[in-house]
C-alpha cells in the first residue's frame, strides 16, 4: 500500500471485487482490518489491510495450516468455511467462524492480523452458523448466531454457558443471519440479514438497552436492500459496521453483479461493497449504494498493485492462491523446480473432489490468464472453476491440447489440436456478450493457445452462464486457475490481466 495519501474523490464498489463474501471488519487505530468466507478452499479465511476502507491489500489467510483447517474430499463444494466475524478486544484479534463438515464453530486469535493465527479452539456450545463475538462493559462475552439466538461465552476457551436463547427473529424475512451487536451510544444494536442471500437479501437491525434485549427493531427496516429493483448491485446483505477514526460511520456487505438477460447471471460470486452511514433519530440510514461512491473525506492510500504475472520464484505462493479443500506439499509445490510450480495429481479430473488445482478468484467482469506448462509425463492445463459440475478447461498431454467442458451431468470434448511436444501456452478470454434476447448470458469464455510471438488462437468458445451461481448453485464464484489430472505437470508462469470493458 503506497505510504502517499493521493485526493480524495469516487471511489470503486465493489471495494473487494470477485468471490469475497460475508465481510467482518474492525478498526485498530488508523487501520483496517477486513476477513471474508472462503468455503471449500485452502487456505482459508482472506485477511485484508486497509488505511481508507476503499483499498484494500490481502495480507495473509487466518487459516493456512493443515493443523487448522482440514477438509476432507467429501465436503461438498459450497461447504467449508461459513461467515466469520472479526474483532479486537484487549490487543488480541478475536476470529470466530464455523467450518461446515470440518469441525462446527471455533475461535482462532492473533497478536498480528497477518498472521500466525492460533490453532482452533473449539465452541461446540454455539449452536448453528455465523458467529458473532460482542464484549459487554464487565468483560462478559456474547455469542449471537444464525436464527437469531444467543449464549454468553469463555472465548478463550469455547465454553458456553447457559442454554442459547432466541433474541430476535427479524421482521419475517427467511433466514435471518449474519448477526452483529455493537454498543453504540446508549444502546445495544443488532444487525442481521434476512430475506435469504439472493434477490430477497436485505439488512435489518433492532436495538436494546442491554446486550440481551428486548430489541426493538427499527421503524424503516430494511435499512438497506436492492430487492424487486433494477440497479446493478443485488443480493445485498450480510453487512458489518465501523466507525472511522473522524467519527463517520460505514458499512461494509456483500452484493452481486447480475448481467445478460433474465433472470440475470452474476459470475465472480458475492463481493465485497461498502457504503456511508448517517445516524438519524438513533438509526442508521444507509446511504446509496452504486458501483461509483464519493470516497471517505480523508486521503485515500492505493493498495500495491499484485504483479499481473507470478513466475513462482518464491518459496512460498501468494496468499491470493487457494486450492479444493486441501493442498498437500507433496502434491504442490515450488520447490522441486526452480521457478515452476509442479503439481501431482490425485483426482483424474476437476470433476473429482481430491482435485489437484491452485486457482485465484476471477475479480474482473473481463479479464485474460494465459500459463506455461509443461505436461512433461503427465496431463493437466488451465481451467475456470465454479465447482465439481460446473467448469471449463483447456488440457495439455501427449502432444494434444483438449478444451473440456463440464455442466451438471454433462462432460464433453468441445475441441482439440496436436501442438508440438515440450511446453505450450494455454488461455482463456472472458469476455462480455451482448444479450441476443431476454436468455442471453453474461459473456463467453475463449480457450486457446498462444504463440510465441504473443498470437492468441482459440479452440472454443463457450457461454457463461453455465458458471455461474443461478445456473450451478452455492455460495461461491469463479476461481481461474492450473490443475494436475495425472501424472505430474509443472507450470513456470500465470498471468492474470483484467481487460478493457469496451
């Protein structure tokens, strides 16, 4: 992050583009500090820094060891890491999540955001998903979760106390979640989403005069949705508040952004907003929320830019790399070529769950990746996934390269072409489609090869829509990223480049 403040202005939403959902944030003196889910992939739980809210840089994942995170093959996609909240309380980031089909709720802490964080401690007493940790003025911890309900908490620990008790249910909107209760004022405020996290998501919040209620819930609920309208941000919700250090208060929440026809596909997953908040007669009145916002009135400080390629020279992968469930150093590593990331594969294709990929989130609506590989022995490529049945690929092996296409239940060979032995580059284009009509997607992706010389040519070129979350289900969106199907492949190179949108 650049140490110059630059003026203030507009800033871009989302703040955290691509599959970053379920924001938590806190402040710590001029810093920011912002966790995302993460689901089924390894390492878990994204860690970013920021000075101005807008910028942001990842600085690390909460949960990078096996010792902390394991997912076995048979946790689905879509499972994994749900919702974590984070907070700091007495010179500790406190983290609490719950690991869906790998060890319920449990509370992890670090002296420094960026890591080492602690082994989990297990919360087997937090009944149900997206935890909340809130400190009363005596030291007492309170859990709130999905539901909404209740139980006070030894955080250090995970012991509970008492039997969870129902706070409030929202104003009847399905699913109320995504709890979070401040002490703000005179009150205890309860924040929760309701309305379920597509179309019908919205932002609700009740108050009390102790962190047990009775809550009131505000006059003007939703204090914030986008249900039943046209604007380019939907599913808006699972929100957090900060105030920052002038005394202004934001909020920070998850929306989509559905394109093509109808009912709409959005593609990169549920990403990260942020908006103004003002305080009137006690409530907070969410300001408008578009993809262009005035920025903060203080300097903004622009996030370092992340290189567009990776030559894998380091001994370690950036932060941004995640994998399917697990990524075994036997199985992935930088250390066995010098410059070349090597993958072994354990799964025969993407279509299984022990799946050796290493992918980055797609953050922009029209992007390029190209890489290198060498299959030496083996096969493997470049591949754009959403989940076990819903993802595309380019495959090299034995002297053929091979676009694959897998959607539901459907796998096929869409193209092929012999290409020399030794390394080749594959890529893809995404691209935006103009909808023909009312069914169009949202763009194409273009599988190919490049030549030396830089000449793209592609092999196929297939719609969208059938990676995304209205056509596949779930939670997550699209990850770009290199896989091993057998044998062993190496990889000496990734770009990564968002693309001019017209």
């Amino acid at each position: 992050m650049s140490d110059q403040p630059q003026p203030t202005g507009t800033a871009s939403n989302p703040v955290i583009p691509g599959f970053h959902p379920d924001p938590s944030v806190c402040r710590v003196g001029d810093d920011y500090y912002l966790v995302c889910s993460s689901f089924e992939y390894f390492p878990g739980i994204p860690v970013f820094h920021s000075r101005d809210l807008v910028n942001w840089t990842q600085i690390g994942n909460a949960l990078d060891r096996p010792s902390q995170l394991h997912l076995a093959p048979e946790v689905p996609s879509s499972a994994g890491i749900y919702a974590p909240t984070l907070r700091h309380h007495d010179g500790r980031f406190w983290l609490i999540v719950t690991i869906v089909g790998g060890g319920g709720n449990v509370i992890v802490t670090a002296t420094d955001p960026a890591g080492p964080w602690s082994d989990p401690v297990p919360a087997p007493g937090v009944p149900g998903i997206d935890p909340d940790l809130a400190w009363d003025e005596d030291g007492t911890c309170w859990c709130t979760v999905a539901g909404v309900s209740q139980v006070r908490l030894d955080p250090t620990t995970g012991e509970t106390f008492g039997e969870p008790r129902r706070i409030w249910s929202g104003t009847g909107g399905k699913a109320p979640e995504a709890p979070h209760l401040y002490r703000i004022g005179a009150y205890w405020y309860l924040l929760i989403a309701e309305g379920g996290t597509e179309r019908g998501h919205g932002v609700s919040i009740a108050r009390g005069s102790t962190p047990t209620g009775p809550f009131e819930p505000c006059p003007d609920n939703p204090v914030l949705t986008h249900r039943s309208t046209d604007r380019p941000i939907q599913n808006t919700g699972h929100a957090d508040l900060v105030q920052a250090p002038d005394g202004s208060w934001w909020m920070v929440l998850l929306g989509v952004r559905p394109r093509g026809g109808t009912p709409g596909w959005h593609v990169l997953g549920r990403e990260t907003f942020l908006a103004p908040v003002e305080w009137v007669d006690g409530w907070p009145a969410v300001g408008p929320l578009t993809t262009e916002l005035p920025a903060p009135a203080w300097p903004l400080y622009p996030a370092a830019a992340v290189p567009s390629r990776d030559d894998f020279e380091q001994a370690e992968l950036h932060p941004q790399w995640i994998s399917v469930r697990e990524r075994p150093e036997q199985l992935c590593t930088t250390k066995e070529r010098s410059g070349w990331l090597t993958l072994r594969a354990a799964g025969a294709s993407l279509d299984e769950n022990d799946a050796v990929f290493v992918g980055r989130r797609q953050q922009h609506l029209v992007c390029r990746a190209r890489t290198l590989i060498d299959p030496a022995d083996g096969r493997g490529g470049l591949a754009v996934r959403l989940d076990e049945e819903h993802h595309y690929e380019i495959e090299a092996a034995d002297g053929r390269v091979a676009v694959i296409a897998r959607i539901g239940s459907v796998r096929a060979e869409v193209a092929s072409r012999p290409v020399p032995a030794g390394p080749v580059v594959l890529g893809v284009d995404i691209d935006p489609l103009t909808p023909r009509d009312a069914r169009g997607g949202p763009d194409t992706l273009s599988f190919g090869i490049e030549d030396a010389d830089g000449t793209f040519t592609a092999l196929a070129t297939l719609e969208g829509r059938y990676l995304s979350t209205e056509v596949a289900g779930g939670f997550t969106g699209r990850v770009i990223g290199m896989y091993a199907a057998a044998g062993t492949v190496h990889f000496d190179r990734f770009d990564y480049e968002p693309q001019p949108s017209s």
